[in-house]
C-alpha cells in the first residue's frame, strides 16, 4: 500500500495532466456532469475553487474559499462561449476566460481542453488579477461527502484532522503532531522508514521534519481535499491521511 500510495503521490502530476491537460484533439467533450477542483490566486491571494460544469460548456454550480479561512462561498454564474461570469453572494464578481496552451491552437476551448481560468475579481472600485489552474475532475455532481470511501465521519472531521498535522509541524509542537498521526507512518525518501509509534516519531523528528518539508506543510491545503485508495492527499501529495491521522509522508 506504501508503494502505490508513494507512486500515486509522486505521480498525481502527470496524472491529472493526462486527464485535464489539452490535446491535439478536435472531438467534441463528453456529455453529462463533471465538476473540477481548481487552484490558484486573486491577487496574491490563495484560493481554491470547485466548479460543477454540463458537457464542459455550461456552468451549473460552484463555489470558492480563500485558504486563509477555509470558508466556501458560493457562485453563482453563466458561460458565454469561452467566457464565465460569477457572482457570488457580497457582490463580488469574476469575468473569468478558459486559458490552455499551443496545443489547442484553432480548437474551440471548453472546460474539457483547457488548463485553467484567468480574468479578473471586481467588488466595488477594487479589482484584482485571477489565474486558477484545474488540479482534480471527475465525472458527476458535487458529492455530498468526498471523504466517504475513507471513513464514515464528516468532512469537516477529516479536514480538522489533517489541519491538525499541518499547523502542529510548522509551529513545532511535536507532542500534538505526533498525536495526529496514523500509526504506523511511512516515511518516503532517500532512506524510506517505518515510524512505528510516537516515541519514534519524537526520536527522529528533525530528520524527518526538514526545513524543505515544512514549506511545503505550510503551503498545503486541508481543504477539499484529493482523494485515492481510501487516503486523502494534501500539496503535491506530500502527506496522505487515512481515517486516523497522516500516513504518508513524501520527504523533501
């Protein structure tokens, strides 16, 4: 499980690049649902995004959060051609176009062979810059738990879970990082190891928890969160949780 769970971390790039990334193809996209999770910055700041669109022309549903405060705000909106209107409930407003690169040069652009969305964040007098690139799609409307083939507990369980890790490694308070961790932890890198138990954990700690690492567990994101094989990943699949607790670490 370690191994499939390191591959998929390792390789959820060029994964979701093969699903979302533009092709030389001039088909028309898949009827139906599909609903993309989206990342990316207002600004300079943070944002994720999920996006509930029909045969990847017409937007159905949506919402976004600033990773500061983790809070969904809901959209509302319309697609005109390759242009998408939002609003959401304060007023504020994106004019949002589909971007992708060379490769669908002459091809009309759909949700289905573009990269992301760029535009702009108008409230009032103050407009901001927008680029938002698609991570995560699947077939289908919003799921009610996304977490469920995990565990039986809430989102807002899971999520507080893995939030717990995150800011008790970056502030260093190792006693609540190891509390929140699913023993045993498996440890990818140059040297892969087992972590067995808290003691452990303690024991190596600075081996473990390098400066690079807790960049990259600052910048994570425990919220809406990837999931595969019944673990759930944050960054570039730099930690995966199980129903307990971390799991995996991929080391920097």
């Amino acid at each position: 499980m370690a191994f499939a769970i390191k591959a998929a971390a390792v390789g959820v790039a060029a994964t979701l690049a093969l699903a979302l990334a533009p092709n030389a193809r001039a088909e028309d996209p898949p009827k139906g649902l599909s609903t993309f999770g989206i990342s990316g910055k207002i600004g300079t700041y943070p944002v994720g995004m999920q996006l509930t669109v029909r045969d990847h022309r017409d937007f159905v549903s949506g919402h976004y959060f600033y990773v500061k405060t983790l809070t969904d705000i809901p959209l509302t909106g319309r697609m005109d051609g390759d242009i998408l209107t939002l609003r959401e409930p304060s007023g504020g407003a994106f004019r949002l176009h589909l971007v992708s690169n060379a490769s669908t040069r002459g091809q009309t652009l759909t949700f289905y062979n573009s990269t992301g969305l760029a535009g702009t964040w108008t409230q009032g007098v103050r407009t901001l810059p927008v680029e938002i690139g698609f991570s995560t799609s699947y077939d289908g409307p919003p799921r009610a738990r996304r977490y469920e083939e995990m565990t039986d507990e809430p989102d807002a369980v899971v999520e507080a879970r893995a939030a717990k890790f995150l800011k008790a490694a970056v502030r260093g308070d190792r006693a609540a990082a190891a509390d929140a961790v699913s023993y045993p932890l498996r440890v990818n890198g140059d040297r892969p190891k087992t972590i067995r138990n808290k003691t452990e954990l303690l024991t190596q700690w600075n081996s473990i928890f390098t400066p690079a690492l807790l960049v990259a567990l600052r910048d994570a994101v425990p919220h809406e969160m990837f999931v595969r094989q019944g673990m759930a990943m944050v960054g570039d699949g730099v930690v995966w949780f199980d129903a307990k607790g971390a799991k995996v670490i991929n080391g920097r």
